[in-house]
C-alpha cells in the first residue's frame, strides 16, 4: 500500500490523471483483498470521478464492475446495482464508439 500512495503522489504531483485513477483503482482492490470493502468502495469511487472527467472509458467500466463487487460484498446490493447497471451502459457507449 505505502508503494501505491507514493506512486499516486507523484502521478497527482505531475498531473499524471490517467496514473492517479489508476493507482487509486489498485489501492481499492488492495483494500478489499484486505477484507476492507468499505475503504474498497469509497476509493474506488474516487477513480471513478477522474475517469468519467477525464473520460478514460475503458477504465471506468472495470472501476463500476469493481464497485459492483465492493458493494455486494457490503450488502449494499442497491449500490451494486446501479454500479453494475452504469458500467453495463459504459461499455454499451465504448463499444458503439467508431
């Protein structure tokens, strides 16, 4: 973990966003193969925000699956749904793009 906050640093120092997203998206699975779904879950969230931004699309769509496996894993199978349902729609969009 102390290896993928130094990296998301330095990406956040350079304005690297593609980086930041993805540094916080492998944070948030560290979490959860931690056993810390809810940490999992707001972090990825938190990559969400840069990708859907930035419109790094493909990354987006594992970030909702990712949620989708956080919240479930909470019982919060609202949540679940709608991460499921937006990353469904995200690459039903990517996949249409010429």
């Amino acid at each position: 973990l102390a290896n993928l906050e130094a990296g998301l640093a330095a990406a956040s120092q350079v304005k690297f966003r593609w980086c930041e997203a993805h540094f916080l998206a492998l944070k948030a699975k560290v979490f959860f193969r931690n056993g810390n779904a809810q940490m999992a879950l707001q972090t990825v969230k938190e990559a969400q925000v840069i990708a859907l931004a930035d419109g790094f699309s493909d990354m987006l769509i594992q970030q909702h699956c990712a949620a989708a496996e956080y919240a479930a894993a909470l019982n919060d199978f609202a949540t679940a749904f709608v991460q499921y349902k937006a990353g469904h729609e995200s690459e039903k969009r990517f996949s249409a793009r010429p």
